[in-house]
C-alpha cells in the first residue's frame, strides 16, 4: 500500500502538492495519505528572558506557550480541512488520511524528513516555492531533495 507524505503550509505550491496526489492516486483504493505541517518557530516574547525561571514562571510560561500552538493550529485547521476536502473528492478514504502538527521544530526539512522516516513513508511530496529566481528549488524543498535519501520525493510546480 503505497503511503505518501504531504508537507502543507498556506502557500498556492502546498495544495498543488495535494491536487497532484489527488490526481495520480485516485484510482488507487488502497493509498495512504499524511498532511503534515510544521509549525513556525516561537516568537522571541517566549524566550529566556536572561534568568533561569522559578517553577512557576515556567508553569506561566508554559501556558502562554501552549495557547499560542493552538491558535496556530486553529489557523492551519482550514488548510487541513481543504486538502481532506481534495482527496476525498477523487476517492481517497478519510479514514487513508492522517493529519500531524510538529511544533517543535527550528528545522522545517529536517523535520518532515524525520515523520517521512519515522511514519514509514515511501515519497514526500512537497510544492515548490517561487521567492527567490535564482534558485531553482526554495530551501525546505531542495533541502529535502537533497537530503531525502531512500525516499521518493516529488516537487510539485
């Protein structure tokens, strides 16, 4: 049963990602789908402030933390909803279709790479980002070309 990794964020490129998977798997009955986002890193407000916490800093800290994750999968549920939306519509089952927030990641490639690794995937597939025309590949997804050995990985323009 072929299990294929999507890498979604709110960019055009991350649901062409799940259009082309769409496409190419909706004959296949069988397919296994994962959405996974990664999380941008904490805003400096939740740094060290230059001293080591008291437990109950931390415990305060912790809240203020926690909050702000959810706010930011709150913002990502819609996306999540969407793509779900996508693959159901050309006969993926819902119940084929995993979603994962990682939150606490400083490396957005390394990450995905791990839960492709980690959650036995077989190909990640990831749109490209048009930022800079001097490259060919943005930095997650040539990272993860490069990086992605033993797995397939297909860039979606």
């Amino acid at each position: 049963m072929p299990k294929m990794l999507i890498a979604i964020d709110d960019s055009a490129c991350a649901m062409k990602a799940v259009e082309f998977v769409a496409q190419q798997f909706s004959k296949t009955k069988d397919v296994q789908v994962g959405l996974v986002h990664v999380l941008p890193n904490l805003p400096a407000i939740f740094w060290d402030e230059g001293h080591i916490l008291s437990d109950e800093e931390k415990k305060d800290r912790q809240k203020v933390v926690n909050k702000w994750l959810d706010a930011q999968k709150v913002k990502m549920e819609p996306l999540f909803s969407k793509a779900i939306s996508i693959l159901t519509a050309t006969g993926i089952s819902e119940a084929n279709i995993a979603m994962k927030f990682v939150s606490d990641s400083t490396d957005a490639a390394a990450s995905i790479l791990e839960e492709a690794r980690d959650g036995n995937y077989q190909n990640i597939i990831i749109g490209r980002s048009h930022h800079s025309p001097k490259h060919v590949l943005g930095t997650v997804a040539g990272r993860i070309a490069n990086q992605g050995y033993g797995l397939v990985v297909t860039i979606v323009e």
